[in-house]
C-alpha cells in the first residue's frame, strides 16, 4: 500500500473498495441526519450520489457484460426468481 491506497488493482478489488466507500459515505450521511447537520448531510449525500453513479457505471460496462458471457438466461431467471420471489420480464440495460 502507498499512502494508505491499495496497489491491487483488480475489478474485484476494485469494487470491494467502491462498496466500503459507498458504505462509508451511506454511514456519514446517516450520521449528519441524525445530528441535524444540515450542511454536512447535503455534502455526504452529494458524495454518496456521486459514488453510487460511478460504480453504477462500472458495473454496466464491466460486470454485467461479463456475467451475461458466462451465465445463462435460464439461470439469471432462476436466480431473480429466487431473489424478487418472481420472473422478471424487462431488464434494465
């Protein structure tokens, strides 16, 4: 690590430290809520938007296009069933 930044740079590490920011964010805009914090709340939502968008972004050029090469239609229906409880008929593009 250089400067407290890790060196790896792998989409797999490179989204494990986007979803600890994303947290870390989720939980500072939390924190400024509770508190009232008006102006710091606005700046940690802010941040957090941006962030969200951004992995957003990563994930549709990079994860999904991956995902859909190795997994089956078949099998993201399974798997959707399994997790909203029913077949999805429009996916998001």
């Amino acid at each position: 690590a250089i400067f407290g930044l890790s060196t790896d740079k792998s989409l797999t590490a490179m989204a494990h430290r986007d979803h600890l920011a994303i947290l870390k964010l989720l939980k500072l805009t939390e924190e400024a809520v509770a508190a009232k914090n008006e102006e710091s709340a606005g700046r940690t939502a802010d941040n957090l938007g941006r962030a969200l968008k951004k992995h957003f972004a990563r994930e549709r050029m990079i994860q999904y296009p991956v995902s859909d090469r190795f997994i089956k239609r078949e099998e993201w229906d399974l798997m959707l069933i399994k997790i909203y409880g029913q077949k999805l008929t429009k996916y998001e593009k």
